[in-house]
C-alpha cells in the first residue's frame, strides 16, 4: 500500500477480548450507548454464520476500526444464499483519512471469498457511497422512506434540519394533528376484518402468513429463526398486529417503538406479511394501519420503507416520502441500496441479477437499523 500507511496497524477478525474496544469506538463514534446485549445479540449470536462476522483494526493496543456485518438467509427466486450486510462502521476520528475503512473492508472481502457466502447489500448515504463503488459494488436503486410526522415541535436536530423548521414544527404542530385525526379510520367500518394485538412477536403467525406468498424477488427468508433473531434487539420494544376475517388471519405487522437519546418516540412499521396480495390483503392493511396509528399517537415519528404497501394507501394515512417535498428539505436520512457479489463477478442469482432494483422487494426487516 503506498507510503505503508497502514504499517501500524493490525487488522484481523474479531475476538472477545475486543468487546470493550468496539463498545467504547460504538459510543464515540455513534454518539449512543450500547451495550454488551445489543452486541452479542446482533453480531455474536446471529443464527446464519459460526463466527463473529466483525473485523477489527489495532493501533497500540487500541480498537481504532471496526467493519461489522450481519448475515442473512436471503431468498432469491425460490433459493436461499448467504449474503452479509455492512453495518455500524466504525473509523476513530483520529485515524481517518489513513486507508483503515479501505483495508478493513478490503480484508473482509477476502474472507468471505473463501466461504458460502455469495454477495453483499447495504444501504450507504451519499458520504459513504464513492467508497463502496470503488470497492465494486454497484448502486440498484434509492431507498426511499415514508414518515408520518405527528410532533414536528419534538423532533430533534437529527431529523429536522434547521432552526426555521423546528419553528415551523411549533407553528403548525397542532394543525397536522388536527390533520392526522381527519385521516384516521379509513379501513371500511362495515368489514368484518378485525385486529389483534400481541406483545412481542407472534411468530408462528407471521411464518404461516409470509409462506402463502412468499415474493420471487430478493429478500430475508422469514423463517421461525430469522423472526426470533432479527427483531430481538434490546433497543426496540415490539408488537405484532394480525389482521383476521371470519377467523382466518389474512395479514399482519410487527410495530417497533424506541426513544432515542435527544427524547424523540420513534415508530416503525418494521414488517408485513404477506408481501403482495390483492384486495383483501389490502383491505387489511387498512384495518392494521388504523389500529396502530390509534395505539401510536403519542410517538412523535411513525417511519415505513420500501415497497410492499401501495404508496396510495400511505399517503391516505399522511406518510410521506423523504425525496420529495416538503421532507426533502429536511431529511437528513436518504440512503441507496448497493450490492457486490463476493466474488466481485457473479451478478446473477436463481436468474434473479442483483443490480436490478426489480428484482429486490425489501422491509425495515432487511435494513441495519440498530
């Protein structure tokens, strides 16, 4: 590597003795406070790799990088594969703009060549994205994110841009809710569609209603396993929605809530089975998405991605989307989708070619958040 810039550095895979390094570069480098279960549940115990898919860089006995990645069964025209997704990079400020990012990622690269693995996915804003093309992966689509902002006065820097929004926020907070309660209840009030609640996740349901149509495109294989892993972060509390007709259940969600450390209630409509449907599966979503923005008035922010729910039926409950206006001005959160194949070449998949956005249908479920 020219002028050996990273001669001072030791890059290798992760071991437990680091857990501390990586906690304390986490904390500074993400302005929050995880802990050793969320690590340990997101990384140490992910069901689809026998190792800890974390690679660390050392400088003087310091964790100074650290390039993550959580691995999934991904489904691909009725096939499944192992793909990995980057997530919660990590470069301490002191050592950046010395190749460490390139070579740790780089270093991870060559490892999974010589696995099971076939590609990577992830999700880069602007500032990341050159650095993964000159990696080889390639952009497929930009990832957009429907927001359904009940309390503008509430929201933090982080998701409001500027002083004159937040004021803009205090100004019209109470005409958007008086807005929001106008638009409520917009399921028929005739249907014999109903809604039941569970605490935590109703997984059995949820497997059973995913595998009545599970989509040709590529996504998460929504197994009993991915449920019980991949929604059993530390940092969200969770409930499932089902949604039955004449007893038979038809749909359902699972809805996340955290409060993040400037005191902003966040919601997601993290997931949703099936994943296509014809009237009556949208029918119930109406059903499921009254009920949920009923039980969430109180979160300042109700958030909702990719392409499975209609964009007609979000925007008659008040989501919009972060590329266009007036959430364009603000949003501080626009990602893309990219993907590589780890051998660099192989771009098809169960004919399914992965810089296709076509051929990707995607949830929160699939995206690193936290």
């Amino acid at each position: 590597m020219a002028g050996n810039v990273l001669t001072d550095y030791q890059i290798r895979q992760y071991r437990p003795g680091d857990r501390d390094g990586v906690l304390a570069l986490d904390s500074l480098v993400w302005d929050r406070d995880r802990g050793a279960d969320w690590l340990d549940w997101k990384y140490r115990q992910n069901p689809y790799v026998d190792h800890t898919p974390l690679f660390v860089v050392r400088n003087d006995g310091e964790v100074v990088g650290a390039r993550p990645f959580m691995a999934f069964e991904m489904r691909t025209n009725g096939g499944t594969v192992l793909a990995l997704q980057p997530s919660d990079t990590m470069v301490h400020p002191e050592h950046r703009r010395r190749g460490v990012f390139t070579r740790m990622t780089e270093h991870a690269i060559e490892y999974y060549q010589g696995t099971n693995a076939d590609f990577f996915f992830n999700f880069p804003n602007e500032a990341s994205l050159p650095g993964y093309e000159k990696l080889g992966w390639r952009q497929i689509d930009d990832k957009r994110t429907y927001y359904r902002v009940q309390h503008p006065e509430s929201l933090a820097p982080e998701y409001v841009n500027s002083d004159v929004a937040r004021v803009l926020g205090v100004l019209f907070g109470p005409l958007l809710r008086n807005y929001y309660d106008r638009r409520g209840a917009s399921s028929d009030p005739d249907s014999d569609v109903y809604v039941e609640v569970t605490p935590g996740l109703a997984v059995d349901e949820l497997v059973e209603l995913y595998e009545r149509r599970p989509p040709d495109a590529i996504h998460a294989h929504r197994t009993r396993r991915f449920y019980e892993w991949r929604f059993d972060s530390p940092v969200w509390s969770r409930s499932t929605y089902v949604a039955r007709e004449d007893g038979d259940q038809v749909a359902a969600l699972i809805v996340r809530t955290r409060r993040t450390s400037d005191a902003v209630t966040i919601t997601q409509i993290v997931d949703i089975v099936p994943m296509t449907g014809g009237q009556a599966w949208e029918t119930a979503l109406s059903h499921l998405f009254d009920a949920v923005l009923d039980d969430h008035r109180s979160s300042d922010l109700i958030a909702i991605t990719g392409t499975v729910v209609p964009a007609e039926l979000l925007k008659t409950y008040g989501f919009r989307p972060d590329d266009r206006l007036p959430l364009s001005s603000f949003s501080g959160h626009r990602c893309t989708l990219v993907s590589r194949p780890v051998d660099g070449v192989s771009w098809t998949l169960d004919d399914r070619t992965l810089d296709d956005a076509g051929n990707w249908t995607l949830t929160y479920a699939e995206r690193d958040t936290t």
